[in-house]
C-alpha cells in the first residue's frame, strides 16, 4: 500500500506523530479562516484538532472517496485496505 496514503490516514485517524497532525491541523486552520469556517487561524486550528479526535475527519475522507469513484463500493474498499494497512 502507498505509504502517503496510509500516513494521510492515520493522521486523520487521530494516530499519527504530534508533528504530523499539528502540520496537517495549521494547514487546515488557514483553509477553515480563509472559507470563514473559523473567526481565526488559532480558532481553525483547534477545530481541526477537534474534527480528528472526533472521528469526523476521517469520515470526510469516507465521504469524499464514495463520491469521487465511478463505484463507490470499490472505493471505500480501497479506502478500507489502506486503514488496515495503516494498521488503525
């Protein structure tokens, strides 16, 4: 399995290094204050935490794989197999 691919997935598995997920979370701290997602960058950047203790970036991803692929099945499948192989 594509290992960017299982590192992406347990970063939002909430499994990943602190160094890893806080640069994933000031990234998406920038992207939530710029859509006016969050009142500022610190806000955004807690939401992002959040978003990944909570499970419910990882179940973006979920969603996003199902409506990317012609078979959704297949995707998630995929989707499924990288976790595992990410061992989370």
């Amino acid at each position: 399995m594509d290992a960017a691919a299982q590192g992406i997935v347990r970063i939002l598995k909430g499994a990943s290094t602190p160094t890893r997920t806080n640069i994933v979370c000031l990234n998406s701290a920038l992207i939530l204050y710029v859509a006016g997602k969050a009142a500022s960058i610190p806000e955004g950047y807690l939401r992002s935490h959040e978003l990944i203790a909570s499970g419910a970036a990882y179940k973006a991803l979920e969603k996003w794989v199902a409506a990317q692929n012609r078979d959704p099945q297949a995707g998630l499948a995929k989707l499924k197999a990288v976790t595992q192989a990410a061992e989370v």
